[in-house]
C-alpha cells in the first residue's frame, strides 16, 4: 500500500523517504514524503534526487585481507603474470588456470556487451587486470576503484608495464558511494567484488546513478542458493566468508529482485558454475599441502592469522559447493534511456 503525506513548511524543500535518510533541498516550500512501499516507488520515479546514504562496509577488514594475502595470489593464482584474483572460466579447450583466468574477463566482456572505445568502472579492480584486458582488447578507457592503496599503487604499475597507462587510471573508492557524477560510464563491471556490500542494493543505486542512460551493469560473483540462517549449512557459508571479510553472499532471487526494483531493465542471469568447478577443486587440492605449511610459517612468525584464515577458504568453498549452497552467476542488466 502506497501512502502519501505532504505537510507544507517554509523555507525548505525537505523530504524524507523510509528508511532513506532525509535531504533538503533550499529555496522551496517545504513538503514531507512518507512512501511506505517505497521498493516499488524509488526515489526517481518522482524526479527527486538521490537520497544521502552512508552504507555499511567493513572496509579495514577488507583492505587487511587484500593486503595481507595478496602473496596468495602471487604464489598460486598467477597474479604477477594475469594480474586476475577471480575463479576463472573454463571451456572445453581451455588448457590451464592462466587461460582459464583470461577467460574469464573475455566471458564477462561479452556478457556485458562491452563495445570498442567503452568507458568503464571497474569496481573492485584488485590489480587491475580486468581494467587492463578491457583497454588493449576493447580500446576502453577504465577507471579502477578499490579500499585497498597497495592496490591502487600495484594497478598503476601492471598498466605502465602493458602500456595502458593513458587509458587506465586508478585510485581509492568505495563503489557504495563514489564521487563521480550522474550519468558517466557506460558499463559498470564487478568481477567477485559486489559479495563484499553488506546489502547489495547499495552498490546497484550507485551504479544505476553513475553508469549513462542505456549504460549497462554487469556482476559475476558468488550467490547463496536456498541456504536459511541458523542452520549447518549457514555456519558453513559463514566459515567461508568471514575468510574473505565478507558479511554474506546474496541469495541469487533476492539479487535479482533488487536488481528490478533499483530501476534496470533487460536484465539477465547466467548460472557459470559448471565452467569454475576446476578452480573450485583446485583450491581445494591445494588445502592440504597448504595447511601444514601455513601453520608452521604463522609459528615462525612468517604469515598471520590473516592468511591462515584464507588457507582454510579453499577447503570451505568446496564443502559448501558439494552441499549445493552457493552457485557461480553473471548478472547484466541496463538502465533505461
């Protein structure tokens, strides 16, 4: 039910939407706006501004965990040389995780609709090789954005090595709540990086402002399937996350929910599990070795609790995908002109 109340004050324009924070806008009259059903009613159905939010982000948790186990990474992901920190998308003739890793940018690429001479946000750029494959492969221009200025200072000498500096810039944001204006890119990318919002819906508002009328958004990322709180199952998925320093996936209906009441149209989902299952039992195989390893560095004083809890990912990423609980998704979705 959608109710309506307009009181008149002076001399102030002051609305509040629920549970929006409130907003002024001077030099007006002054009317109170009280939407109950405000999912299906959004701020620009109404011509109105975007409401001021401050969306809840464990941002030092996740800058830690980057930080700290980037030297993961280095040591079994390939990142000095493919610069990527996702699962990988594998086909019937993909020879190796390196061409597995490239891969998947193309696959994202495609999904996305990426066009030659695109400008791009890449949310949650890691090292910046998403950024980097889309400026030599589709002449893009791409704007990096993560917590993390080891990140940012690593993005910006992967681009200067592969000669992409001009197109690829990078530098310390939140895609919860950037600084850029209305209407400024034309595809908004997340590669394994939107899980870290606390309610995903922040980061399709802020990409639904940002990205221009007919822009596209595009996210593949880890989804929840049918997993209800208080169970063994959740505990399992929480085991997982909390090594990332993540709160919680989304829960693949709800993600799509969000993404029609944010305002997308054409939206579209992709289940890619099946092509990320070797990198899901290649971090598990590499579990064993690596927890023995793991706890006598901590002891010698070479790694930390930090990159111990990330050794223990792999092994509850596998059990919770054998249980059915998470998928691998693409979701792509346009705002309207």
């Amino acid at each position: 039910m959608l109710s309506v109340f307009l009181i008149l004050r002076f001399p102030y324009f002051h609305i509040s939407i629920f549970p929006y924070s409130q907003f002024l806008i001077p030099n007006s009259q002054l009317f109170f706006l009280c939407i109950n059903n405000y999912n299906n009613f959004p701020a620009r159905y109404f011509g109105l501004p975007y409401p001021i939010m401050n969306p809840e982000l464990n941002r030092q948790e996740i800058i830690d965990y980057y930080d700290h186990c980037q030297v993961d990474y280095e040591l079994v992901w390939h990142l000095n040389t493919k610069m990527c920190m996702h699962y990988g998308y594998w086909d019937n003739d993909t020879a190796n995780l390196r061409e597995a890793l490239v891969n998947m940018n193309k696959r994202v690429a495609v999904y996305a609709q990426v066009q030659q001479g695109d400008y791009v946000l890449d949310a949650g750029c890691g090292v910046g090789g998403s950024s980097i494959f889309l400026a030599k492969t589709f002449n893009c221009i791409t704007k990096g954005i993560t917590l993390s200025e080891k990140q940012v200072a690593t993005c910006r000498d992967n681009a200067a090595k592969h000669g992409v500096s001009n197109q690829c810039s990078f530098e310390v944001q939140s895609y919860l709540a950037t600084d850029f204006p209305d209407n400024t890119f034309d595809v908004v990318w997340g590669i394994e990086s939107v899980c870290y919002a606390y309610d995903k819906a922040d980061f399709l508002r802020e990409a639904f402002r940002i990205l221009k009328p007919g822009g596209r958004v595009i996210v593949a990322d880890f989804f929840s399937s049918g997993v209800n709180e208080g169970t063994i199952e959740s505990e399992l998925m929480d085991k997982w996350t909390s090594t990332w320093a993540i709160k919680a996936y989304a829960d693949e209906d709800e993600f799509w929910n969000k993404m029609n009441v944010t305002g997308f149209i054409a939206c579209k989902k992709h289940d890619a599990t099946s092509h990320v299952i070797k990198s899901i039992k290649r971090l598990y195989y590499s579990f064993f070795p690596g927890l023995p390893v793991t706890y006598i560095s901590q002891a010698l004083g070479m790694r930390n609790k930090i990159q111990t809890a990330n050794t223990w990912s792999t092994y509850y990423q596998y059990k919770a995908f054998k249980k059915g609980l998470w998928k691998y998704l693409f979701y792509s979705a346009k705002k309207p002109l």
